[in-house]
C-alpha cells in the first residue's frame, strides 16, 4: 500500500525549497543566483544519496526540497538571455561546478555515512 503521507511531504518540501529559492534570488539576482543554488542544490542531493535512507526523508528532501530549490527553466532562459559567449560560459561554469559540488557532496556523504 503507498505511503499516503508521501504527497503532503513533496508539497511541503516543495513549498520550503521554493521559498529558499526566492530568497536566495533577491540576494543573488540573475545567473548568479540561478548558479548558487544549482551548486548547492547538486552538492546537497549528493551529500543526501548514501546518508537520507527513509523513503519520507527522501521524497520530503529530494523530490520535494531540493528538486523545487534548484532550477532548470530558469537556467535554460537565462542563458538564452544572456547571448551566445556569455550564455556559453554560463552553461560551462553551472556544469563544471555543479559536477563538482555533486562529487564534493558525494565524498562527504560517505564521510558522514
């Protein structure tokens, strides 16, 4: 039988990692802001993978936090905006850091494990 309290978690993790989004962006505005939390974001569900291991822990953070704190649509048209050196740079130093901050989050989680 599914775990009925699974959906009330997503959206209450969703709503969480929204409203840390926002913050976030009047701090951070722009790409830059776009590109802390995706760093962040991929560092926290690395460091998450091998530690979180109850399945309402993981929906709560992972589906519902994380996944609502960090942002591809924003990504994607801030980088059309920004015009092809600028935007290439953009979508080479999300990638680059965010691959780092995920084995980054990745070796802690074991360490933490």
């Amino acid at each position: 039988m599914a775990d009925r309290l699974l959906p009330a978690l997503v959206a209450l993790g969703g709503f969480l990692g929204a409203t840390a989004r926002y913050l976030v962006g009047t701090l951070a505005v722009g790409p830059s802001g776009t590109l802390l939390v995706n760093v962040a974001g991929s560092f926290a569900l690395a460091a998450a993978v091998g530690n979180v291991r109850s399945t309402r822990a993981r929906t709560f953070l992972m589906t519902g936090l994380l996944s609502s704190f960090t942002t591809y649509s924003t990504f994607a048209m801030e980088t059309a905006s920004l015009g092809l050196p600028l935007g290439l740079a953009n979508v080479a130093a999300t990638y680059a850091l965010g691959f780092a901050a995920a084995s980054l989050g990745l070796f802690a989680g074991r360490r933490w494990a």
